[in-house]
C-alpha cells in the first residue's frame, strides 16, 4: 500500500481533522511505522487456526430455566408483616 499525503489527507478527511501540512510531514513516517508493523502480522502463518474474535471463551453464565416447585401463597407470605387479602402490601404510590 503506497503511503502518502494523499492518503492522510483522506484518512484525515474521513476522521473530520483538519490537519497541517507540518502534522501531516510528522504523521507520514509514523503512519508507515504502523502499517509496516501490521504488515509482520500478514506473514504468520495462521493455516489450521480458526479465527477468534473474542480473547476469552464468552459461555453462557445463566443456567436453563426448568420448571421447579413454588411456594404457595400462604408460603410465600408467613414471614412477612406487610401483606393484605393474600398480597404483599407496599407503599401506596401516586
């Protein structure tokens, strides 16, 4: 890939930078230093290794919901003070 001013002119551009051309002289060696780095990574061979988008394994931390038993009413409210005709009873809210 050719790297230029015209390049980091578009690149620029596309990033809604106005640069100078004193910032553009700096950038260009260290643009090339970037691509040529990433360019090492073009020449590892990768032949048999599947592609991996995430660093870490992402699993699935929920487990299945399965029908169990439930607590009756009369259960689910024994411990509580704060209930009224077989509900819980909150603050009223306007």
């Amino acid at each position: 890939m050719k790297i230029d001013n015209e390049l980091i002119l578009n690149v620029a551009k596309n990033a809604r930078l106005n640069l100078t051309e004193d910032e553009i002289s700096e950038f260009l060696p260290q643009l090339k230093e970037i691509l040529e780095s990433f360019s090492k990574i073009d020449k590892v061979n990768t032949k048999g290794i599947d592609p991996s988008f995430q660093p870490i394994e992402i699993k699935n931390v929920y487990r299945d919901d399965e029908i169990g038993k439930c607590l009756s009413q009369e259960e689910a409210l024994k411990n509580t003070q704060h209930k009224k005709e077989g509900y819980f009873k909150g603050p009223k809210v306007i």
